[in-house]
C-alpha cells in the first residue's frame, strides 16, 4: 500500500515539525507530491532526507513525485542530489 501526501507550497522553518508528524503517521510506501512546492528550508530538507533513510531501513519505499521547478532548485542549492530523495525503491 502507498501513502501519498501533498506537500504544502512552503516547507520553511514553521512547516518542519508537522511535515515531520504528517510523514510519521503514513504507513506502507510514501509519495510525497512535490508539484506546489514554491519554497525549500533547509530543516524541512533534513525532516525528509531523514524521513527516506528512516523508510527505507524499514524496507518502505519513499519517494518525492512530480517535484517542482524550485524544489528541484533548492536541491540543487543545498547540494543534495535528487536522487536521494526522488528514487521510489527501498534501499
């Protein structure tokens, strides 16, 4: 089963504990669509940089779809390969 969420626009500082909450209480695989994203902080990256490593220990899939120009941006800024966050298998 897979658990799909809607990112909000902006994942700043403010949005970084409850994007945390909210990807917590998803069971099975997750996608988290990123089309509407218009703004990347740097603690949201971390919540879901950990958020992969977490399900992919525990043998879930989890993958970023759709990402949007600037969340490809701020990847990019923040030196993070896409690929850590976009591949949809377990590690």
């Amino acid at each position: 089963m897979t658990a799909r969420l809607t990112l909000p626009a902006r994942l700043d500082l403010t949005a970084a504990k409850p994007l945390a909450s909210d990807i917590a209480a998803l069971a099975g695989d997750v996608e988290l669509d990123a089309s509407g994203v218009t703004h990347l902080g740097g603690l949201s990256l971390q919540v879901l940089l950990a958020a992969a490593q977490s399900c992919r220990a525990a043998g879930r899939s989890f993958a970023i779809v759709a990402p949007s120009t600037d969340f490809d941006a701020a990847l990019t800024l923040f030196g993070v390969d896409p690929s850590h966050l976009t591949r949809n298998t377990a590690a």
